[in-house]
C-alpha cells in the first residue's frame, strides 16, 4: 500500500505533504500544511486528520480486506 510522507523546511517553516494510496492506483489521496517548526507534531497531526476526512482509513481497511 503506497504512504508516503515529505516534509520540507525553510526559515522555521514546515510543509507537511502525505500521500496514501490503492496498490493499483486507482485512488491516491494527498494532504498538505504548513506550520512553523515548533508545532510539527500539530502538522502532522493535521495532514493525517487531512487524509482521514478525505477516506485514508476507509481505503486502508479495504486494501487490507482485498489482501487477507
């Protein structure tokens, strides 16, 4: 299952991009976000709640189902 995470930083600035995706790329999901470096865990809790809202986990559970 392709996930991905990319974080970049210039002058104390973060951007934040996650991926998730279906095996046979018929669905890839994206987020970013950006934020200053002292809250980077908030960031990635952003971008993560960014790709939940948009179906990560619905996707993550039916790639699971298709490969048990």
């Amino acid at each position: 299952m392709p996930l991905a995470a990319y974080c970049t930083e210039e002058n104390g600035l973060l951007t934040l991009r996650g991926l998730v995706g279906h095996p046979d790329g018929s669905v890839i999901l994206q987020a970013d976000a950006q934020a200053p470096a002292e809250y980077a865990d908030a960031l990635g809790r952003a971008v993560a709640k960014k790709l939940a809202d948009d179906g990560a986990e619905e996707l993550i559970a039916a790639v699971l189902q298709e490969q048990a």
